[in-house]
C-alpha cells in the first residue's frame, strides 16, 4: 500500500495542550461543575473515633433541620456486594473502622445546608481501644502475601548474610519517609443521575473504566447500567485511582434513595482520612561492597501501614530490585494493619519513598569507600534486571548518569562536606539515580472517520492536567496521517470501552497501542476504497492479546537526578537553587507537555525532600494537619532553576508508540538527591523525610 | 455552615452597637480568617457585620505619630510610602506574610486579632481549651511542633500567627478601640491577655469591641528596623521563628532596642530582658548572644519544639548583627 502523508508528522513536536483554552477561559466542566436540574447535595458525617460502634444515630432530628431530604446510614443503605474493598463497603454495619470514616450520609437541598445538618448530627459511639501508632518494630508486622500492586513480597538471590560478612565495606542504615497526601488541587466530587434505567456518574476519577465495573458489582447492577464520565481532572496523583474513592458509591446510593441526582463532593479535610495517602515507611538498606565500590550484597527491607479496612501494601523496596548489581541481593516488606485512614496509590508509589533509602545508602557508601557517587553507580551499573536475572529491554541509566553530570557540572566536584560556606549558606551538591517501571495494560480503542473529513477517537482514557489527550491526538493523527487539527480525541467515559487508567506512568503506552492500532487499520481501509458511510466508519482495536504477547523482559524508564542546596547555618532552612534531571523515557511524544511532567515530578519530589508530611495524632487516629496551610506543598518560591533533558531511547520492546511514560520518574531519587546534597553541604546525614528546618537546624552548629 | 445574617455597618457607632452586647455577632474585615472558621463550624455567628466600609482605610501622618486605620488593607500598608519610608520593619513583616491574594483582602483590624493555626483548635472533632473550656489542651502531648516556648501554661500552648502584630509590637504600637462606652487607645501589648487557664479568653478588650486604628509613635533619627522570618517553605507559610527589631546603635553602644518575637508564644513576645540587657552596652554579636539567652532563659519547650530555642536565639543574633552593621 502506498501512502501519502497530508501532514508533517506530529509526534515530537510541542503541541500545546488541545483542551488548554477550554480550561484557561473555564469553558472546561469539573466533576462538581456538571449543572443538572433537580440537583441535591449529600454530606459526609464522619467518624470522630478511631474505632469502636455506632450505637445510635439520631436520624429523627437531622431530618428536621432545614432542607434536608434524607439520611443514609446502616439501617436504611442499600445491602451491597462484598467486592473486597472494604473501603467501599459502607453503611453495611455499626463498625468504626477509623477516625473520618462516613457513619451517615446527610442530604439537603443546598450544600450549606447539608453540610450544617451533617455537622449536627448527633452519633453516640461505644469506643474500644485503638492502635493508630506506626513504628518501624510494631509488634504486628507481618509479611503479607504480596505488595503493590502484584509484586512479590521477598526476593532472596545469593546469601546476603554471608556477603555482607566478608564485605570490605558495609552500609548498614535506617531510613523513614512520612505519611503524604496526594493533595490535587481539586477536590474528590461525585455527582449520580439516574436516567432511563441507566446511572451516569460524574466524577474525579484516575480509572473511568475501572470504577465504573467495580460499582456496577457492589451495587449489583446490570452490566451496562453503570455510565461514569470524567472529562477534565484537576490534578489526582493517585489518589483518584481504582478502586473507587467513597464519594462515588456515596453518591450512587444517595441517587438511588432520593430519586434525584446527588453531588457528594468533599473538603479538604475529608480528603485526608478518605481518599488515600502515602504510608510512613522504616526501611533498613544494608550494603556490602568491594573497597571499590562494587556492590557484593544488597538488602532492603521495608515496612509500613495499611488499615483495618484493606491489606494495601507500599512497594518500598522493589525498587532495589532493579537498580544495581549485585549477586546477593535480597528485598523484603512487612505491613502492620492500624486503626488508620486506608493508604493509597501516592505518585511513584514504592520507587518514591524506596529510592530515598536506596539512593541515600548509595551516597553513605560512596563516603565510605571514597569513589564520586556518579561513579559509584556507574560501576554497579548491570545489563539485566539484578532480581530476577532478566535482560532489560532497554537501560540507558549510564547515559543518564553522565550527560546529568555534565549539564550540572558535576566534575571537578570536591567530595569532602561542610566545606563550603557563603555567607549566612552552607552549600552542597548531591545526586541519585531513578528508574520507574515502563507498564503497558490491556485497552480497547475506537476512530471513526467521518465523511467531513475528520476522525474522532475514543478510549477511556484520563487526562488529569498531564496532556495526555494531547499526545493521544498526536500519535493517532500520525498513525492516520493526518493534520491533529481533524483529530478529536473523546476520553473519560467509561461508555468506550476496557481501559487502563492513569496510574502507574502507564496511560500513554497503554492506550496509545489501541489507538495507534486501530488508526493503522482504518487508514488501511480507507486506502484500500472501503465506502464510508454516513454514519462514518470505525475500526476497533482491542490490545489484550498483543500486549500479552509480548516478550518477557524487564522494562523501565531511567533517569539520574542533580541537586544543589543551601542550608542557612543558623535556621536550617534548605533551599534547592538547582535541580538537574535527566531522563531515558523511550519516545518523547510530546517534548513540551513532558517536559511540563518532568517539572512536575522533580518539583513534587523537592515538596517531599523538605516539606510534606501528614502528622497523624496517633491518640485520635487522625491527621492533625488536614489543610493547605499547615500541609506544606512547595511553592514556587520553594522551586529554583529546574534543568530537564532526555537522552535518546529508541527500545522497539515496549508498544506500538515506543512510549515509556513519564509521569513518575521525575520524583524517584530527587529526595535523596536533595538530602545527600544537605549532607555535603552540613555534613550532616538526613535520614528521615521531610528535612525541614527543626532537623537541618542541628546540622550548621 | 449555620445560616447567618450579613449587614454592612454605615459608621462606626452602628458598627458597635450591632456587634457589642451581642455575643452572636462578628465583625467582618476580610473574612480571610472569620470565613475560614465559619466553613469548619469553628465560629457560627449569627450576624455578620461587615465593617469594610468604615472609613477607617487610611494611613495619615498626624503631627509625627502615624495612624493606620482598621480596615487599612495588608497589602496597602505594606506598599504606604509612609510605611516604607518610616517603618520598614513593618513593611517588611506584612510581605512576608501570607500570599498576594491574601494580603488584598485581610484588613489591619483582622489581623491583629486572628485566631491560632493549632490544629486542634481548627478542628471541631477534637478536645481544645481555647475552643471549649475544660476539654482539655491534646496539643501539650500531641502536635505542637509549631506551638509556644514562651508564656504558654498547662491550658493552652498556642500561639499567635501574626507577622503584623509582631513588628508593631517593636514599635510601640498603641491600638484605637470603640465599645459602647466610646474610644480608647491601649498599647498593642496589653490588648493582649495572658493565658494563664482561660485560653479562650484572648483580649483585654471588651466583647464586641471594635479596632479602630493603630497608631505609632515617631522613631528617632538613625533608628534601623528590620524583620526576619522562618518558616517551612519559602513562601506563604506561617512563622516557626519571627524577629522584628528596631535598633539605634551610637558610637558602638546600643543607645536604643526593641525586640518583638513571633511565633513563640500566645501573643507577639516583646523581648524585655534582653532589650534590658543591651541598653547602654555593646552592639556586638556577643552582645545580641547573651541577651537573646537571657531572654529564653524562660523558655520551656515542649518535646518537639526544643528546636525553636536555638533558632529564636539565632534569628535574633542575626537580625541585630545586621542592623547594627
Ligand atoms: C493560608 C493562609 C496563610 C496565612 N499566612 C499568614 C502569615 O504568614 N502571616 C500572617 O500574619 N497572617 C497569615 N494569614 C492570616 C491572615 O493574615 C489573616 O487571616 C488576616 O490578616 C485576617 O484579616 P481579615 O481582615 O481577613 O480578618 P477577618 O477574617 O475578617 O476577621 C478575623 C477576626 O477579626 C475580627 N475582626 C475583624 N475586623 C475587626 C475589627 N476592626 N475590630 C475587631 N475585630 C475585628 C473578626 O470578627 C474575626 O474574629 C494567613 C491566612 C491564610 C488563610
Ligand atoms: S494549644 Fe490551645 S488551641 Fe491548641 S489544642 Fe491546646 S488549648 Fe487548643
């Protein structure tokens, strides 16, 4: 067949983001902007135990407060199916399973009135004695079955005990990153509408697809009955990922009592004991090494909490798996089930905290064997995965490692700390490395070619403000070849079909091997003269086949970090003048919005070298800081000059587009950069996240 | 949200007979902290009386000492050529707060007497003497990294997040106050109560007392002012350690000192025994060490703000230092 291109290809070029004036002049519709007639709004009454019953509701007097139309709770919610998600099993009895966890919803006709109504009603509780308190030696660890997402939860190659024995040079280190919220700008909002024997939801959702199968079965719909949309996302990291967050089953049995649609939308200091956040984790990294640097042995052990609810356990230490050589190598994780909020998906959840642990033993042993520790990787360098022995796919780590050094400036760099002093700033550079899993997952596809001449796609995608809709439209109008400007990309509707999510940097490999697809198989056809009737013509792809044909390799994005940063020798406060990250993604579709990702992820991942935590008080079971002034996210104060490059990646074992993902790897690593450049410039170790200024303070004096 | 009433006050008299003697009642300036509460059921007025329109907006030079209305807005008194002419310790201190946004909308008035940021306090689900009396302060064994080393008591260790309220405290600010029984002025430092074990007790002032103004007296000619603030991210974020200072240094000695501290106690903490200490003595950074520990001397930190101690010391030291240069 022969084929003639109307248009220059798109692919790598910077598109600005197709929906970018929609949003800008707030054309764009948010889950809680959707107008419906008849609209009512229902209220969270949350827990305000950690754990116990709920002996009594006074149901009678809530009713009578102005505007309210009804009240969920236990004795009058719909019976709904056990799905294994016990977050969402909810009114389904008098259990407390956590401090904030919804005992009754509140329904009113205005949201002021719900939520006066919701805050007024009075639940009586039989408390029992709680255990909200993490600590790396709980006595309740365990070693669970698997990890995140279905990892395994030991691996064990070679004798660690025996290596590290006869090692040269042993780094033996504790390190703890604190619980983190997600925090997207916009908040958790579901609105149902039941029409026509079908309920469409409207929500903030990471997973259309996804959400919309696991309420058609915990409500025991009819296939087909359960429609969820979710156009435009202002911002998840995870945290509007699958399983559905409470606001949406809320919603769908609030509609389904009242007969008229419902908004359950949450505020933001709901969002913390609702909706996710990212576990405390201990973790103990040992390091055996030749006087070289050469690394004999590896542990990396984990642990970190989940509650009563699900068993949901980080990732941490997978990341260890495959970073760096070593023959004896061995990883693990415990979980110890708490009377907290149920942790979630956190962006770079696992390669986020664990590379902290991992990238800063790297640096303590490059101290301890006096080798630069741009040069201490390198020589740990490997080309197959060192845990389970298989070849990458593509990993071009080394090449991240070197052009970083050399954009930062990185030679030269004199390896002694506490040295550099200027003015009220001790100054300090510091480096680590990233690699985050290159995942593709099954996704069906649809385009249509309409007799005026454009096509329009559809896929459940997400787009959450990555431009995801736009490199969707890049690559299906250079699959048709055609000019983006006649392709329309319809995504967020569960209506179109399996789809992965946006989650795990996987969205646009995965919906793109579709996409790209199915645009091959239409232009085929109407090369080959097939007639286009009114209607347009559509061709279907659906990946599940293809993608589990795929060769077994182990597939990564990688990347290295570079970080400088004063440290004010009397306060303690850190600043990041300089950050440098360079990444092996695979094909840059984009190099605009990617390189918007990449600020993204290294900006989120300076937020959470210096600033976020969520302070639970373990007496309550509660985030005491549940509110955007007292959880610090960074600024753009905070954010100096953010350097970003990639290095060429071509790796034809990854999916039709050649894609990657991006979206997480700019976090992985750049805390412990930032913290190993504290300790070159103090000469003070920061173990534990965040470093703020109360524990940088003791290291100028 | 309870349902409120709004009236927008047409002068001053109106304004304090709405609100005085009406415990249901609040003023509101820039809502910014009022409105906040409100939303979290921290405060459920039944009345709102927005004050706004008060003439009560400028910044005048009366015969030396100059006045600041009320409702002057943050970011107005900070841009004043008066201000940052005279008192750039009080420029400074109202930039470094909060954020653009903000700062057009909070009001001189709101400022000074802003609620504490202790999370217990804005939460209603939990224990707060300030909030309820008697049910007890969970932040003294909890939270309270960013909580009071000075002046605190067993009832409450809050502090006062104000920027604002700190650099007038350094320059002998009086306040201007209309209750029922007419205007007044006080010192800024005694509109203030002590915490002692009626934490939710916060002004001297009578209930429903409307701030009027402030005013300030002249400084001295050769007078160096400066404010220094810690926080935990760079921007928009409260004080964990705050210094304003005003300082005339004469042949080497310190001829005149007024220090004021933020974030450390229930109120701005003017420094006294070290101002003591300085007076008439060296201007030097030994000098400003030994004041500033004599001043936290009394300190009494709780487990996990010890290490405001060494910063307030520090932050003190370093502001001095650089005034004195
Ligand atoms: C996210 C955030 C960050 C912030 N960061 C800082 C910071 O870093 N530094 C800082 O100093 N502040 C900070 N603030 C606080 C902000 O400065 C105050 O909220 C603001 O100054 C209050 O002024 P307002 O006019 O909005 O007061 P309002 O909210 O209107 O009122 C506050 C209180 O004062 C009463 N009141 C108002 N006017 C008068 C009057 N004339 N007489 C008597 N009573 C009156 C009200 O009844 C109410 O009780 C921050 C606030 C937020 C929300
Ligand atoms: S410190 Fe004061 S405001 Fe905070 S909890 Fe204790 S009593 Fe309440």
């Amino acid at each position: 067949m022969t084929r003639t291109w109307q248009a220059a290809p798109s692919v790598g070029h910077p598109l600005t983001r197709v929906e970018g004036l929609d949003k800008v002049t707030g054309r764009a519709r948010y889950a809680a902007d959707i107008a419906l007639p008849g609209l009512v709004y229902g209220w969270v009454v949350p827990a305000t135990i950690p754990r116990g019953r709920v002996i009594g509701i006074d149901v009678a007097a809530t009713l009578a407060m102005p505007g309210v139309l009804a009240v969920l709770h236990p004795h009058n919610a719909p019976r709904l199916a056990d799905i294994g998600e016990g977050t969402l099993a909810l009114f389904q009895n008098d259990r407390v399973a956590h401090r904030g966890a919804p005992v009754a919803l509140v329904i009113a006709d205005t949201p002021e009135r719900a939520r006066e109504a919701a805050e007024r009603t009075a639940v009586d509780y039989l408390p029992e004695p709680h255990d909200a308190d993490f600590r790396p030696d709980h006595p309740g660890l365990y070693t669970p079955d698997h990890v995140n997402p279905n990892n395994a939860t030991t691996t064990d190659k070679g004798d660690v005990d025996a290596a590290i024995a006869g090692a040269a040079v042993v780094v033996d280190r504790e390190y703890r990153t604190p619980a983190q919220h997600n925090n997207a700008m916009e908040p958790h909002s579901a609105t149902a509408v039941w029409a026509d024997d079908r309920v469409t939801l409207y929500t903030s959702t990471q997973y259309a697809y996804t959400v919309a199968q696991s309420l058609t079965r915990l409500f025991g719909l009819a296939p087909g009955t359960m429609r969820v949309v979710s156009e435009h996302i202002g911002g998840g990291f995870g945290n509007k990922g699958a399983p559905a967050r409470p606001d949406a089953a809320l919603a769908v049995m609030a509609a389904t009592l009242v007969g008229r649609p419902v908004r359950v939308t949450l505020t933001r200091p709901q969002l913390y004991p609702l909706t996710g956040y990212r576990t405390p984790t201990a973790q103990r990294v040992r390091l055996g090494a030749d006087e070289d640097g050469r690394l004999v042995a590896l542990e990396h052990r984990a642990a970190s909490q989940t509650s009563r609810l699900v068993e949901f356990t980080e990732q941490t230490a997978i990341y260890s798996r495959a970073m760096y050589a070593a023959d004896n190598l061995r990883t693990s994780h415990r979980v110890v089930a708490l009377d907290v909020p149920t942790p979630r998906w956190m962006r770079a959840p696992g390669e986020a905290p664990g590379s902290f642990g991992l990238e800063s033993a790297m640096d303590e042993l490059a101290e301890a064997c006096g080798v630069d520790p741009v040069e201490l990787r390198l020589r740990n360098d490997t080309q197959a995965e060192p845990a389970s022995g298989l070849p990458f796919s593509s990993r071009r780590l080394a090449e991240c490692l070197r052009e970083g050094a050399r954009r930062f400036g990185w030679a030269g760099r004199d390896p002694r700390p506490a040295g550099r002093r200027d003015g009220r700033w001790w100054r300090g550079t510091g480096m680590a490395g990233a690699h985050y899993p290159a995942r593709t997952a099954p996704t069906t596809a649809h385009v249509t070619a309409l007799r005026s001449g454009d096509y329009v796609v559809r896929v459940a995608a997400t787009d959450l403000g990555t431009g995801a809709r736009t490199a969707l439209t890049q690559l299906a109008a250079d699959a048709l070849e055609v000019p983006v400007t006649t392709v329309r990309v319809l995504i967020g509707d569960s209506d179109f079909g399996p789809a992965h999510g946006a989650g795990g940097s996987m969205g646009t490999a995965s919906w793109g091997w579709p996409v790209v697809t199915a645009c091959h198989d239409l232009a085929h056809r109407l090369a080959s003269g097939e007639p286009l009737p009114p209607e347009g013509l559509t061709s279907t792809f659906d990946s599940t086949d293809a993608v589990g044909a795929r060769r077994d390799l182990s597939r990564y994005a990688f990347g290295a970090h570079f970080a400088e940063v004063a440290v004010d020798v009397s306060t303690g406060e850190v600043r990041v003048p300089r950050l440098t990250g360079v990444y092996a993604v695979g094909r840059v579709v984009n190099p605009l919005t990617a390189r918007s990702q990449l600020l993204g992820g290294m900006t989120m991942g300076l937020s959470c070298a210096l600033l976020e935590e969520s302070m639970m008080d373990a007496r309550f079971g509660g985030f005491v800081n549940h509110n955007l002034a007292d959880y610090h996210v960074a600024t753009n104060a905070d954010v100096g000059e953010l350097d970003v490059a990639f290095v060429d990646d071509p790796d034809d074992e990854l999916n039709p587009s050649g894609v990657k993902g991006l979206g997480e790897i700019g976090i992985v690593g750049v805390p412990a950069a930032i913290a190993n450049a504290v300790w070159h410039a103090t000469g003070v170790r920061q173990r534990e996240l965040p470093i703020g200024p109360a524990r940088a303070i003791t290291s100028g004096q | 949200m309870r349902e409120f009433s709004y009236a927008r006050a047409r002068d001053v008299d109106a304004a304090v007979s709405l609100v005085a003697d009406n415990p249901g009642a609040r003023y509101l300036g820039g809502g910014t902290n009022l409105v906040d509460l409100m939303k979290l059921g921290i405060e459920r007025p039944e009345l709102l009386v927005d004050v706004t329109g008060l003439p009560l907006d400028e910044v005048v030079d009366d015969g030396g000492r100059l006045r600041i209305g009320a409702l002057v807005r943050n970011s107005d008194l900070a841009a004043h050529p008066l201000v940052r002419e005279r008192y750039p310790v009080l420029s400074q201190a109202v930039l470094n707060g909060a954020s653009g946004q903000l700062r057009n909308v909070a009001t001189t008035g709101g400022n000074l007497v802003q609620r504490t940021r202790c999370g217990y306090f804005t939460d209603p689900t939990m224990p707060c003497n300030k909030r309820m009396p008697g049910s007890g302060c969970p932040a003294i064994e909890g939270e309270h990294h960013n909580l009071a080393i000075l002046g605190a008591s067993d009832h409450c260790v809050a502090t006062h997040p104000s920027d604002l309220a700190v650099a007038l405290s350094a320059l002998d600010a009086r306040v201007g106050v209309q209750d029922l029984a007419g205007p007044h002025e006080l010192p800024l430092e005694d509109l203030y109560r002590p915490v002692g074990d009626r934490p939710d007790l916060e002004l001297t002032v009578r209930d429903g007392a409307l701030l009027t103004g402030v005013s300030l007296p002249p400084l001295p000619a050769g007078t160096r002012t400066g404010y220094r603030k810690v926080r935990e991210r760079a921007s928009y974020a409260f004080a964990i350690g705050a210094v304003a200072a005003v300082l005339v240094v004469a042949d080497g000695m310190v001829s005149d000192v007024r220090i004021a501290l933020g974030a450390v106690a229930s109120h701005p903490w003017r420094a006294r025994i070290a101002e003591r200490e300085l007076r008439g003595g060296p201007a030097t950074a030994e000098a400003f060490e030994a004041a500033a520990v004599a001043e936290l001397d009394a300190a009494r930190p709780l487990r996990d703000n010890a290490y405001k101690v060494p910063l307030t010391r520090d932050l003190v030291v370093a502001v001095l230092t650089e005034l004195a240069r």
